[in-house]
C-alpha cells in the first residue's frame, strides 16, 4: 500500500512540475530594432493567439492596435519580460523573449 501512495504521489508531483513554469531568462536586446509587423506579430500568433486572438475577451492582440492597450500601460511588459507568466499554456524561447526586449526599448514601433 506504501509504495502504491509513493507511486501516486510522485506522478502527482511530476505533473504538477510539468506544467509549472520553471525555467525564466533574463531578456536582453542585442541592439537590433524588431518591429511589430516584421517581428513581434509572428511571435504573437505563434504563442498569443489561442487565447488572445480576434474578438477575445481576455484582449485582441491579433493586431497592432490591439497590442498598444497593452503596451500602453505597462501589462505586455510585465507579463512577457518581467513575470514570464504568458502564454499561459507554454513559454516564450529567449530568443524569443530577447527579440520583445528590443522591440518594447524602441518604443515598440509597428513597421
């Protein structure tokens, strides 16, 4: 009985730790100058859109314009560079994360 509980509880434990976020990078902006149409919005409907996409109520950030309202007050940078905490159902690679690091220090211009 003992040793079926220890092989529940450590699935348990490996699938919880799974789905958890546990590795997070330091963004760095390597000095280039993404944009959005040319960068950030293959990124954005890669790993954004399931959630986020046209007409969403958890925000639109399928465009430019819907982008800005988050851009705009801060939320977008929080939650992808500081927080890492979106996509909430996977993770940004540091490349990935770099290449938003230079496009939100340029003032995050669309093209």
């Amino acid at each position: 009985m003992r040793t079926r509980n220890f092989i529940i509880l450590s699935a348990i434990i490996a699938l919880e730790a799974s789905c958890n976020k546990t590795e997070t990078f330091t963004p760095v902006c390597d000095g280039s100058s993404p944009t959005y149409d040319a960068d950030i919005s293959l990124i954005i409907q890669q790993n954004c859109n399931q959630c986020h996409g046209s007409g969403s109520s958890n925000g639109d950030l399928s465009t430019y314009a819907g982008i800005s309202t988050v851009t705009s007050n801060g939320k977008f940078e929080q939650e992808v560079l500081t927080n890492q905490t979106m996509p909430q159902n996977g993770s940004l690679t540091e490349a990935q994360l770099n290449k938003i690091k230079c496009w939100v220090e340029n003032g995050y211009p669309e093209n």
